[in-house]
C-alpha cells in the first residue's frame, strides 16, 4: 500500500507552480539633472527574472495622476519625455507591473530640476486678415533672459499646418493657405539651454472678394542723355533708367519736343535736334497699367564755324552716359519690423564693374564686388529678412563712363527708401545725374 501514497507524492510535486518573483523598478534621466523648461528624457531600467513586464506608469510629480502609460513594453525600452516648467525638488513615481503578479511600484525617488528661464515670444501676423492665395507674414519676436552666451541665436520651428514643427526655421515665414476658414498658427521657440516655449496665435482666412485688389505703386520715370551739352549735327542719345518699386516695367514711350508725338517706344532713343532749347518727356507704365512722366531739356548749341582756327589744345572730351544705362531693382515683401528681400539685381552692360555695400545688423555681408559676364546680375547673397534701418548701396561703374549709384534704406512696414544718383568718372562720390 505505500505504493500507491508515494506516487500521489510525486505527482503532487510535480503539479505544484513555480513561485513567481516580482519585477524591480529603476529608471534613467537625462539629462541628469533636468532643466526647467527643457525636455527631459527618462528610459524604463526595470528588471524582472520572468522576462514579462508589461506595463510601466510614470508619474513624473507625485501629484497621484498617471502621465504616461507605456502598455505594451518594447524590448529595448522606449524613452518617455516630460518637461519641468519650474526648478526645484520634485518626486517621481514609477510602477512596473508584469503578467504574473502585482503591480510594484518604485520607492518615490526625489530628483533636482536646474532652474532656467524659459525663453518668451510672440509673433506678428500680416495681414491679420488674410483670404484665400494671399500671402501671409508671420514674423517672430522672442529673447531669452538667461542667456549666458551673449548673441547666441534662438531656434525657430513653426507649425502652420497641424501637423508639427516642420514648416520652417527662420524668424520670418510667409505662407499662403489654400482654403477659408480659422487655422491655429504655433511657434516653437528653443534657447541654448534646449528649453523652449510655444506660442499659438488663431487667424481667420477669409474668401477671395470681389473687387480692387492691392494698391499699386506708381513706377519711377527717369533717364540721362548725352552729349552733356551737344551742337547742332551731333547725335543725342537718351537711355531711360525707369524703376516700378512693385512690379516692372511693361512700356514707355518718348516725345521729343512735348508735343504729343511719340518718337521712341524702346529703353534708348537717337537723334539729332535743331539748335534751341528743347523739352523731352518720357511716359512709363508698369505692369499693373499705372504710368508715370519726366521731363528734361536740352539745350543743342550752334554747329562750330567751318572756318574757325582749330584750338592749340584738344580739350578733353566730355563722358556719356554707361549704355544701356544701367537698372537696379529689389523686390521682396515690406514687414513690420523690415523687409524680406526675394531679389536684388543689377541689369547692366557686361564688363561692368559692381559693388554692394551693405551697413546695419542684419546684413549677410558687408561688401559685394562683381564684375558683369552677362546682362542680368543677381546678388544671392542678399535674400532673406532685413531690419528697417539697413542700407544698401549699389554702384556700377565703366571705366571713362557715368555710371550709375542706387541706395535702398529700409523701413519698417514701408517700401524701402530709394535714392538714384550718378557716378562721374574718377569720383567716388555719387552726384545728381547732369541735365544739360
């Protein structure tokens, strides 16, 4: 009979469970310590013998409410984020629960948040009420009061879309929408401390209405003749230099003589003029239909006498006129504080000499030498935001010719301040363009 007694022994044994052990909480910070106002990164370190963790709460201020549930576990552990808006002591509790027993949880563990200031911001909106294809100006404003690296920049990250930080890094985004209705605009602002702030400012994009659209800027007419001072059978070449500070040039037409009569519909004209005074108008209309006029006179001397004794000296002759005389335009987007420079270029003889000077804080260089290889010269290296207050000062010159000074003076919501002078041969100072 024991037997049988010794079998039930056994198998009594052999059916009894293996004792579960529970997991063991533990995680890692980094950085260690935190930073107020910047993310910090915790990764789960817990250990269990069975291998079957699955379920890990954070609760990163012991204020009893769960943060983040991670459910189920990867194997490596996925990192959670939490960000401190304050420095100080702050407690953490972590709770580890695995498939075979109780949740357990980590003795609260105090840890030191550095004290940091978070960076503070806002940003214009322009126009604050756009509609539908229209570009909009979202400008940022924003400083860090803890810097203690002294003119280090902020980062930038804008969310125009709901879609996350990834629609543009600048200071300065332009962006049109597609559709009407309201949109929620974010700015992420970091500092050097990687802390950052988030502003959200909501905008309303209305529907394309009916109507006149912008307001147009008139175009500029001007030009320069030569001869200075011609004689009677000498050519007179005019070469109109004509601007539009928001669009170009679609036509212009000459009338030599204000008359009424057209002699001339290209960028230069040449011919010969009776002695006297006479009155030359030129007409430009840019392409939005707007027209502007400038007149000018010229004065054409008596032929010299046939039989007048030639001089003892030759005297020198006088300069003309660069030709084609030479353009010089920006174009870009006026902003509150500046201006969003797209373009700056100089249409100019090839061979020309050109130089651009740039003075104020947010010039990318301060000089620019170029020398012409082909018609149309473009200086990349002026694209992007300018502050009001920067000048640009633009000079082209051909060596015994009068060349051309242009000046840009930006403003703030304004279209910038434009000068034209001349450049005499042998002077470097600019000087009014000569009449007569």
């Amino acid at each position: 009979m024991r037997t049988p007694a010794l079998a039930l022994v056994v198998f009594l044994c052999l059916a009894s469970p293996a004792l579960a052990v529970p997991p063991v909480p533990s995680y890692t910070v980094t950085p260690d310590p935190p930073v107020a106002c910047a993310p910090a990164t915790f990764v789960d370190t817990s250990t269990d013998p069975d291998l079957d963790i699955v379920k890990v709460e954070w609760d990163f201020e012991n204020d009893g409410r769960v943060d983040i549930t991670q459910e189920p576990v990867t194997n490596p552990p996925t990192p959670v984020t939490h960000t401190y808006a304050d420095g100080g002591l702050v407690t953490v509790r972590q709770v580890v629960t695995d498939s075979t027993g109780p949740p357990v949880e980590l003795p609260p563990s105090t840890i030191v948040v550095e004290d940091n200031e978070c960076p503070v911001g806002t940003f214009s909106i322009t126009p604050a009420n756009p509609v539908v294809g229209e570009s909009v100006t979202f400008e940022a404003a924003a400083a860090d009061s803890d810097d203690t690296t002294p003119m280090t920049p902020l980062g930038y990250a804008w969310d125009v879309d709901g879609d996350g930080f990834d629609d543009g890094s600048d200071p300065t985004l332009s962006r049109a929408f597609s559709a009407e209705g309201p949109r929620t605009v974010r700015l992420r602002v970091t500092d050097d401390d990687n802390a950052s702030t988030i502003i959200a400012k909501d905008v309303t994009v209305g529907p394309v209405m009916a109507g006149p659209g912008p307001l147009n800027a008139l175009p500029v007419a001007q030009f320069a003749f030569s001869p200075l001072a011609p004689v009677v059978g000498e050519t007179v070449t005019f070469q109109s230099f004509s601007i539009d500070p928001d669009g170009s040039i679609a036509g212009q037409a000459w009338d030599v003589g204000n008359d009424g009569t057209v002699e001339g519909t290209a960028a230069t004209l040449s011919m010969g003029l009776p002695q006297g005074s006479h009155t030359v108008a030129l007409t430009v209309a840019d392409n939005n239909g707007a027209a502007s006029t400038v007149t000018r006179t010229v004065t054409v001397g008596p032929a010299p006498a046939g039989t007048a004794p030639l001089p003892t000296t030759t005297p020198p002759a006088k300069p003309s006129l660069m030709s084609p005389f030479p353009i010089v335009r920006i174009a870009g987007t006026v902003l509150p504080r500046g201006a969003r420079v797209r373009t700056l270029e100089v249409r100019t003889s090839i061979g020309s000499r050109i130089t651009v000077r740039c003075a104020g804080r947010s010039c990318p260089f301060a000089r620019a030498n170029r020398v012409a290889n082909a018609r149309l010269v473009r200086f990349r290296g002026v694209r992007g935001f300018l502050r009001a207050g920067v000048t640009l000062s633009i000079s082209v010159r051909k060596t015994g010719q009068i060349g051309k000074f242009t000046r840009f003076v930006i403003r703030a919501g304004r279209v910038p301040k434009r000068t034209d002078l001349c450049l005499m041969p042998g002077r470097s100072t600019p000087s009014a363009c000569p009449e007569s």
